[in-house]
C-alpha cells in the first residue's frame, strides 16, 4: 500500500511543485538574462536583486479578471489552457532526475515514445485556443503553430528513432544506462542529432527564433491574445513547463543523463561525491540557459522561412541521419 | 475484477463519447472528442498490456492525423463553425455501411473464438515476453510478417505519391 501509492504520489507532489517553482523562476531567469545581454539590469525592484519578482507576479496573474469574449466557444476556450499545461507536466512522470529509483516517478519501457507522443497532444491547447477566441489574429497564429508543430514534430521523431538505434532501448533509464556501457556520450557519437533535436526542441515549444505562433510584432500576442489572468499563465507555465521537458529530453539523450563526465574514467571518479541529481540539473540547467541565450540573441524566422528549413533540410538531415546509423550499427 | 472494471468503464465512454463525435453539430467539438476517443483507446490497449501499440496510437492518431483533421476544419471553415445543415443525410447510406461493419465485427469474433490461442509472438525465438512487447514486437514485424509490412508500407507510399499527384499546381512552361 505504502510502495504502490503512497510514495509514488509523495514523488508527484514533489515534482509537480519543484516543476512549477522553476518554470515562475525560469521566467525571472529569462527577463534577467537578456537584460544582461541588452546591458540593463532587468527587475529589480521587488526582493534583493528582484528574487521575489516571480511571487509578484503569480499573485498579479491570479488577482486579474478572468475575461472571456462575448463570441468566444466558452468551453472550449476554457479547455485549451489546460489541455496546453497538462501534457506538459505529465511527461515528468518517465524523466529520470537521478541513478536511483527514488528519484524517478516510474520507468516504463516505451519511455521515448511515451514522451514524444504526449507532448504532441500538447499542440491541441494552442491550436483550439486560437479557434475558440474567435478572432482573427490568435486564429491565424494556431493555424501557423499546428503547420509548424507538426513539420518538426517529423524530424525530431525521425532523429528520436536514430537515438533508439543506437541506445537499443526505448526506456530513457536504459538509455542513460546504455551511454554508461558505452564509456561515451551519445552526443560525441551522434553530434548531427543533438543539432536537430535541440532546433527541433525550439520550434516545437515555440521559441525564438521560431516563435512564429506569438509574433508579438504581427499578430499581436499570437494564440493567446484573448486571454487574460490566470488562463493566459497557464499558457506561459506550458510553454516553460516544455522548455525544461527539452532541456531534460536531451540531456537524458545525448549528454549522459545523471552520469558524471567521462563515466568510465577511473581518476575522475572522486567526481562522484556530486550526487547523480546535481549532475542531471545541473546539465538540464545549460539547455534552459542556451534556450534564453538563442532569444536574446537571434531574430524571429519569417514563416516561409522556417518551414523551408523545416521540410528540406531537417527532415532530409534526419533521414539521412537515420540511415547512415543504421549502417554503423549493422557494420559495427 | 478490477480489469474487467476498467474495460467495461472505458468501454462505455468509449461509445458514448463516440456516439458524441457524430451526433454533436460543431464539427470543431467533433473532433474534440474523436480525439478524447483515441486517448481511451490507448488506455484500452494499456489495460491489454499493449504499451507500445498504445503509444504509437496516440503519437500517430491522437497527435498527428486529428490535429491535421482540425487544420483542415479550421482552413476550411475560417468564418465559424458550419452546422450540420440536414441532420438526416445520408442517414440510410451511413445505417447501411455501419451493419456491414457490425457484421464483419460479429463475423471475426465468432471465427476467432473457434480458433486455438496463437502463442505469444516472438515465445518460439526464447524472447521475454514479460516486462514489455516492443522488442518482441519489432523481432516478429521484421521476420516473420515482414511481406505484410513491406506491402502496407508500398501501400503507404503509392498513397502519398498519389496526394501528391493530385494536389500538384500545373507549372505553365513556358
């Protein structure tokens, strides 16, 4: 009783809250760095440093009135906040935080797919939220967000099935076993899919430079223009919420999950006096940095542009990825 | 017990929210729940111990052709949602093709509980069929129903080929 419900459910709770404490503070974290990189100095006003900015805010977003449109489809704006948060969040349940058991919700071994195909009942939120505000901007952003989803969805997912190949297991524990065996990162051996995925992993939670689906300048807020208060933090809490899932997908993937670097190198293994978490956060942590660095940094694709790169060359790459895997793997 | 709870549970709202699909007049709210349907035939597939058949039905239905659904509804009715103008059209077709369906259903069902049980797939190479399908699964398509799979997948592609064909814009040459 206490094994099969108790602990896994003290293992949610805790998740869930740390998942939600980092995206408000992924927020603050992403306003300080580029100010940083624009020389200000970002928000500062509340807390030492502006520390409790995130806390203001949470209590802002929930104080506001909630509006809903006159014309709006009531229900179904209701739903997509939710149905944009909740995939996020789910896919926590297979994401190994550290080497042991406890640090884990559950290991399922169609752990891969399991991920991928939750995060793309994702899109659902953004597209109906689009529909059901009955306007015309958020209309025309969900429909760029469902064209755009789905073409990377294709590469990214091809790129997946070459990491299978190579690791010979879908569970994302046996992966990270599988580098461990390996005496390697799987990103020094497939450097060509870390590229696509992490590009694959902006433009799926619709990041500069893809953030096409919320172009401020164009279409005025995008998807959840008609949003306000609450529902529209949901929106922002999903879009954070996938950005730490990509960041941890590829960790888990390419750079050796919760092992230290150069695993099989016996001098560094004074190394492991850091427990196996800290290296999995702290590896996470330089994906959700990149992530903001890429914003400050990079302008906003056009939309034509995005989907050429989308169609003729990550998918081919990903193909021709996944082939010349294939052969390694049979000649090795 | 509790197995035979949870299938006759999603059973039920299996046909209820499938009754919803053809019966609500939004074609957006249609789709809505076609796409509740699909998760809970995943969940069904999960009760079965089909996990990775699970998962791919929801990658492959849930996440991909329905959200290609709604982009089609949404492309093609960019004003608001047209409702069903006669509810009854077509009723006769649709009541025809749905007992020739019944009847093939009925018809599988009586021939394969006549049959002996097939092993478990991949229990004649010594695979473990405990703790999960996937290996097993991929082992059985790529051996022993490989021409299958290579048929559906030519299948596949000459549908592809032939979208393609059809939707091509004629290039003028001049």
């Amino acid at each position: 009783m206490v094994d099969t419900f108790v602990i896994p459910l003290l293992k949610i709770v805790v998740v869930l809250n740390a998942v939600l404490v980092a995206v408000t503070y992924m927020v603050l974290l992403e306003r300080k760095v580029i100010a940083w990189v624009q020389s200000r100095l970002g928000p500062m006003r509340v807390g030492p440093y502006g520390v409790l900015q995130p806390i203001a805010d949470a209590v802002k977003l929930i104080l506001k009135e909630d509006i809903t449109p006159v014309k709006a489809d009531k229900w179904v704006f209701t739903l997509a906040p939710i149905l944009g948060l909740v995939p996020a969040l789910v896919v926590f349940s297979v994401i190994p935080f550290g080497a042991d058991p406890l640090y884990r919700i559950t290991d399922i071994n169609v752990g891969l797919l399991f991920v991928v195909s939750v995060t793309s009942i994702g899109v659902y939120g953004i597209i109906l939220a689009g529909w059901a505000s009955n306007s015309k901007y958020p209309l025309l952003a969900s429909l760029r967000a469902s064209a755009q989803l789905i073409s990377y969805e294709i590469a990214v997912t091809m790129t997946l099935v070459s990491m299978i190949v190579t690791a010979g297991t879908l569970s994302l524990v046996g992966i990270v076993e599988a580098q461990q065996e390996a005496g390697l990162w799987f990103g020094f051996i497939q450097p060509a899919a870390f590229v696509l995925v992490f590009i694959g992993g902006l433009a799926e939670t619709n990041r500069a430079p893809f953030d096409m689906p919320e172009a401020e300048q164009e279409l005025t807020g995008g998807f959840h223009t008609e949003y306000s208060g609450m529902r529209f933090a949901l929106f922002f809490l999903a879009e954070y919420a996938n950005m730490i899932v990509v960041s941890s997908v590829v960790t888990i993937l390419f750079w050796g999950g919760w092992l230290r670097p150069f695993p099989n190198i016996e001098v560094l293994a004074f190394l492991d006096f850091v427990p196996s978490w800290v290296w999995f956060l702290a590896k996470a942590f330089v994906f959700l940095y990149i992530f903001l660095w890429i914003r400050a940094t990079l302008p906003r694709y056009r939309y034509d542009q995005l989907m050429r790169l989308g169609w003729k060359v990550l998918i081919p790459i990903a193909i021709g990825n996944l082939v010349v895997t294939g052969i390694v793997k049979i000649l090795v | 017990m509790v197995e035979a709870i949870a299938f006759y549970t999603l059973a039920t709202l299996i046909l209820g929210f499938g009754i919803l699909v053809i019966s609500v007049r939004n074609i957006v709210h249609s789709v809505l729940f076609l796409v509740a349907d699909l998760l809970l035939v995943a969940a069904l597939y999960v009760t079965l111990a089909a996990e990775f058949l699970a998962v791919i039905q929801i990658l492959v239905y849930a996440g991909g052709i329905v959200v290609l659904y709604l982009f089609v509804v949404m492309l093609v009715q960019l004003k608001r949602p047209e409702l069903h103008a006669d509810r009854r059209r077509l009723g006769v077709v649709g009541l025809l093709l749905a007992g020739v369906v019944l009847l093939e259903l009925v018809g599988i069902a009586v021939y394969s509980a006549s049959q002996p049980m097939l092993p478990a797939p991949g229990a004649a190479r010594g695979l473990p069929i405990e703790g999960g399908n996937t290996e097993n699964l991929g082992w059985v398509l790529y051996t022993d129903y490989l021409i299958p799979f290579e048929v559906a997948s030519m299948l596949l592609l000459v549908a592809m080929i032939g979208a393609i064909v059809l939707a091509r814009r004629e290039v003028a040459v001049e």
